[in-house]
C-alpha cells in the first residue's frame, strides 16, 4: 500500500514538474509587446567620425517584443502598458528569422531617409538613389503569393516607374478592382515580370496585397555610420534625422535636454505614424525625457470605416501620458520642420 502512495506522489509531483516547465518556458502562438529601453543615438551613429559631446542627447525608443509563453501571458493579462497579440497578426506568418529579416529592411531605409532629409536640411550635397521597392510580405488573397518572395525587389508596375513605395502604392490603388496587372521586379539578381489582378486590401482599398518599403542608396560626401545590430524597424527615423542634423549644422538645438520620440522620416520630411507609441512614452518616460515627439496625422478614413475606435498616434500618446503623471512634454509633429521649430523655441 506505501508502495502504491509513493508511486502516486511521484507521478503527481512529475506532472507538476512538466506543467511548471510547460509554462516557463513552452512557446505559444502570442507575442508580448512591453516598453523597451530609450537609447541615446550617439550609442549607434557615427557622423564623420567624430564623437559627440554636446550636453543632452536624442533618443529613439524601442518596444521589446518577445515570444509568449503560458507564464508570460498571465504577466502581461495583470501587467499595464503590456500588449498581447497573435503571431500571425505581429509577423504575418513569417519565422523568427524572416520577420528579423524585414525589419532589417525597414531600418535601412529609415537610416537612409534620415540622412538625405538631414543632410537636405543642412545644405549639404546628397542624393537618394531610389533602386524600387523591398517586398516583404504578401498576402494570402494577393494573385500575386507565390509569384513574389521576400526581400524581391518591385522595380516597376505596368510597365511605370517610382520614386518612392507611395507613388506605386497610390498608382495601384486608382486603378480597379479585378483589373490585370504586371508587375516588374528583381528576384536572384535576375530581372523578372509577373501578373495579377487588383484586389480589395484590408484597410477598404484597392490594391496588389503586397507590404513593401523602399530599396535606397545615399550618396554623399559626408560619412554617416550606424551599428544597428539587433533593432530593426522605420520609427526611429524622425530621431535619427533630428540627431544627424544637429551635428551636421554645428546647431545647438539640444540646449542640454534629454529628446525622445518616435516616427518614420519620409523622403520630403514627412513624418508617419507608428505602432505602440504608448509604449515608446512609458519607455520614454522611464528614461527621463523632457520631450517626446510623436506622430499626429489624421487616421486614415478607409481604416475609420474597418476600426471606427481608431485614433492619431499623439492621441494614444497623450492618454499613456495622463496616466503615467509624466511632466515629460508630448510634443505632436506631422514633419520634420515641427520638430525643428519646436526645438528652436
């Protein structure tokens, strides 16, 4: 009979032991979204290697993202300022590796924006090499999955030429739904031409169903270095252009404080909109910012019909800020020149 009790125990205590670590450690199909660190630019750029040593710094602000398991979900359900959503929906089905892979390419084109805007801004001679458009994800109603991969390069549609991902994407969001469409494009280094049609996207539109950003080369005489490894994606732009225009024009617009922010940098100083900025605030906030500048463009009316609680970057910002009691000041910007005003002030 103890021999019966002992058994029981010692199974009762192994299955214990296997749930514990099913929930430590086991990976689920859910990604948690926190706020990560807020880092001083000068870490990651180098502007004709020279070192920066003016008082106050820039920062962009990163959210950490990290595979859920069991635990960390019910961390997160209790934890504020903490977002869960599916795999599918945070990297479109892609693997680990893959979706490492696309925000690669958003980072590079966010760096190479920031310095051409940049170096725009400060008089300097440069250019922007537009080579087409990075494909990085394609989605599953598209005619085109399958025909396009990851990392392929879009060089034309019907046979018409871009400067930029938003002229195609406005060229092919005019044309008709159901109507046939080539488009031409660079997969192996070999020039390559396939068609589809046009669908209904998600977002109420008209288009191929393909995400994409833009392939670019800066040229330039002045030596702009970032050391990026392991952060990926476009909304540091804003920040980096900020950063690299202060040095470049010897102006002083930092005037010691600490500067956070987010946004992408788009190629006439635009600024655009973001996901989690009210992550980046607490980020921010946590680091000490006296000012955040953050996107404030109107929600887009074909996303309003599909999400009618929708809302602007800066209002999601404001609300985190309200609730966090911050005096950090949350400053709204649409281009790169609100900021540059703003600071000069």
């Amino acid at each position: 009979m103890k021999t019966i009790k002992k058994i029981k125990w010692w199974l009762i205590s192994l299955f214990v032991l296997v749930a514990l670590l099913v929930a430590l450690f086991f990976p689920l199909p859910y990604y948690i979204e926190m706020p990560g660190g807020a880092y001083d630019i000068r870490s990651v750029l180098k502007v004709n290697g020279k070192e920066d040593k003016k008082k106050g710094s820039y920062h962009f602000v990163a959210v950490s993202l990290s595979r859920a398991t069991l635990a960390q979900l019910i961390y997160a359900w209790l934890t504020p300022f903490t977002e869960i959503s599916s795999a599918e929906n945070t990297t479109g089905g892609y693997s680990d590796a893959d979706y490492l892979r696309i925000n690669h390419f958003y980072m590079e084109t966010s760096q190479n924006s920031a310095i051409y805007q940049a170096l725009t801004l400060a008089g300097k001679k440069v250019s922007l090499e537009y080579k087409g458009v990075y494909v990085l994800d394609v989605s599953k109603k598209s005619t085109f999955k399958g025909l396009l991969n990851l990392a392929d390069t879009v060089t034309g549609v019907n046979g018409k030429k871009f400067t930029s991902s938003a002229e195609l994407v406005n060229y092919v969001s005019h044309l008709k739904l159901g109507d046939k469409v080539t488009v031409q494009f660079i997969s192996n280094n070999k020039l390559k031409t396939e068609t589809g049609r046009i669908i209904k996207l998600k977002n109420g539109k008209n288009g191929i169903g393909i995400v994409l950003t833009d392939h670019t080369k800066v040229n330039s005489e002045d030596k702009i270095d970032f050391s990026t490894k392991g952060v990926g994606g476009p909304s540091a732009g804003l920040m980096f252009t900020l950063d690299i225009y202060d040095q470049i024009s010897k102006e002083d617009l930092r005037k010691g404080r600490v500067i956070a922010g987010t946004g992408t940098i788009g190629k006439n100083g635009e600024v655009g909109d973001i996901g989690g900025a009210g992550l980046k605030v607490v980020a921010a906030a946590d680091a000490g910012a006296d000012i955040f500048f953050v996107p404030n463009n109107p929600v887009d009316k074909a996303l309003k019909k599909v999400n009618p609680k929708a809302i602007t970057n800066y209002e999601e910002a404001k609300r985190v800020a309200k609730r966090l009691k911050t005096k950090m000041k949350i400053v709204p910007v649409t281009n790169v020149q609100d900021a540059l005003n703003y600071l000069r002030k």
